[in-house]
C-alpha cells in the first residue's frame, strides 16, 4: 500500500513538473478572460437600473445564468463571487443566484424535492423572457438540479447548458453516514450533548436536506442540454463516486491556489476552474484536454482516488469520536447533577 501511495505521489509531483501548474488552463480551459468593470460589481442579485434595461413587455436578449448553491448557503453569501466578477463584464449575461428572489425560495435544509419544484418554477418564468438559460450549481445544489430535470426541467425550457461544481450526483457518502451518527446520539438520551461538541455541523444532520442527500442516485443526463462534471482532486466531502454520473464529461483539477486546497469549497474560487466553466458558458462546448491537460488529468484522477479510499475511514472515526465525546459529557452531566452546559 505504502508503495502504492509513494507511486500516485511521484506521479502528481512529476505532472506538476513536467507540465507546469499553468498548464491545465492552457488545456483548453482559459476561454474567454473577463474582468470586472467598476460600473458593474460582483453580486447576485441585478440593480434596478439593469431590470429596466428589458423591454417594456418584459423581454431581454440576455442569457440567464442562474447558480445555486449547497447546504447551509444562504444568496447573500459570496460562494459565486469570483465567478460572477469573472461573468460580470459580459453585457450578454444576466445572473441570477437561486434563492434571492422571494417568490421563488430555496431552503438550503429542506426538501431536495420541493426545492427542486421551486428552481423549475424560476426557470420556466425567467425562459418567458429571456431566450437561453444556463446554470451552474455547487455541491448539494447539483442534486437539486439533477431532481428537476427527473421532475421534468429540459432543453424545451430553454436550457442548454449545466455545469455541476462537486456535485453529489450519485448521493453523499457523508449524508450516508450522518444517519448512524444520529442515531449513536439517541443511545445517550438526548442528542444536545452531541449537538453541544459539533456544533454547527449538527444543524445539519438530521435535516431533509441530510436525508435527501443519503438516497439520490444518478439519473441519465438531460438531452440537448451540454453538461459538465468538475471537482478538485483535493475534494474529500464529495468523493469520486459520489460525483459519478456516466455518460457526462467530468474534469478533475489539482488545486491551482492555497484557498484551491480546500477541494470542495475551493473549486468555486480556483482560476482554472472558473476559467473552464466560463468558456464552457460561453461556447456552448467542454473544451478539449490537450497531452498536458491530459497529464494533469491522470495525475488529478490518481490524487482523487487516493483521497477517496480513505474518506470513509475519517468519517468513521469522526463519527465514533463524536459519540465517544458526547456519552463522555452525559455521564459528566449526570454525575454531576448539573443542568446541561450550553457550549457556544
């Protein structure tokens, strides 16, 4: 096994050498560059003056871009912002972030179903007016997206391209094993003492969301609809084969900056991810791995699956330490006869 790790390493380490850690974006990533015009800031959510751009029935020749992102998100958040600064000077786009808008909402906790109804319903609405829709989704968003187009979203929705960024298209691993986690809680008597020692990660298991993201399961890819899979190799939150759906063009990066290194959030902030979903948006078309793009490919691929192995293990012994700590505070509790101690 040792041997085994020491080959993917020298593998990575070679690909990096021998090609150059710029060398993915000249795979035919780098598409076109856009940069931010002091008139027009990073945001999610369009000023009036550009809504009064359309005209007086309504209409625009704008493409939408609408994104949506994962569990616990909220729209106001900046997840998208490099992508939309790097989207922003393109008078062509229109962005919209999936949840901003109050009548169509999106609860990041519940129902990957009723969410789902919820993006179809937006999307039709903004295709009344608008000639091409484009989406872009992160983690949990993906499942999201995957569920409308099973509930009936398609290319006769004026859909025509989807990028899925570490996306659980084949249900979360680690959902999966939240379920466990929350019943270990219940042999204690309450789950506040596990609630106290994980804090925020515990608000989220046990939601519908948490739920929802164990059972989905990849459907066939949309018709007439380009798609594309990208995850950073670094990614231990959604593995490879949580991120699986055959039959559609996945691309997996080696993090290309520090903040890259975080391979589930950073993918939404590495220059070469966001220069391959840009040029994806505005060609229509996932551009071709040349041999040095090929080389990272292989490398990115052997990292990934490295991390993939081993995924399961961590979150196991997260699980039983968890529980190990939380029976440890109950008994502390009440050996003590003292009221439950809140942790901030």
């Amino acid at each position: 096994m040792r041997r085994v790790l020491h080959i993917v390493c020298l593998v990575a380490a070679s690909a990096f050498l021998a090609v150059g850690p710029g060398a993915q974006v000249a795979a035919g990533d780098d598409g076109p560059t856009h940069s931010t015009r002091p008139d027009r800031p990073a945001r999610s959510v369009l000023r009036p003056a550009e809504l009064a751009e359309t005209a007086a029935d309504g209409s625009s020749g704008k493409t939408v871009i609408i994104v949506l992102s994962g569990i616990g998100s909220d729209a106001a958040d900046g997840t998208f912002g490099p992508l939309i600064a790097a989207l922003g000077a393109d008078p062509g786009y229109e962005v919209h972030r999936f949840g901003a808008d109050p009548t169509y909402p999106y609860d990041t906790h519940g129902s990957i179903h009723d969410n789902a109804d919820q993006l179809i319903a937006q999307i039709r609405a903004l295709a009344k007016t608008h000639p091409k829709i484009e989406i872009v989704s992160h983690s949990m968003g993906g499942a999201v997206v995957d569920d409308a187009f099973r509930r009936g979203l398609s290319a006769d929705d004026k859909v025509t391209t989807y990028i899925a960024l570490a996306a659980p298209h084949n249900g979360s691993t680690e959902a999966q094993m939240a379920g466990p986690l929350l019943r270990l809680s219940g042999l204690i008597g309450t789950s506040s003492e596990l609630r106290a020692i994980t804090g925020a990660v515990a608000q989220d298991v046990g939601t519908a969301a948490v739920r929802d993201l164990a059972e989905v399961r990849h459907g066939p890819p949309p018709e007439r609809v380009t798609r594309l899979d990208l995850r950073m190799a670094t990614d231990a939150i959604v593995t490879g084969p949580d991120a699986w759906t055959p039959g559609v063009t996945s691309r997996i990066l080696l993090p290309g900056t520090i903040g890259a290194i975080d391979g589930h959030g950073g993918v939404t902030t590495d220059p070469r991810a966001i220069a391959l979903v840009t040029s994806t948006l505005a060609t229509g078309q996932v551009p071709p791995l040349d041999w040095r793009g090929a080389i990272l490919d292989f490398a990115a691929r052997a990292v990934s699956a490295m991390i993939d192995q081993h995924a399961p293990v961590l979150y196991g012994a997260l699980g039983v330490g968890l529980f190990c700590g939380a029976a440890a505070l109950a008994m502390y509790r009440r050996r003590r006869r003292l009221p439950f101690l809140l942790i901030a």
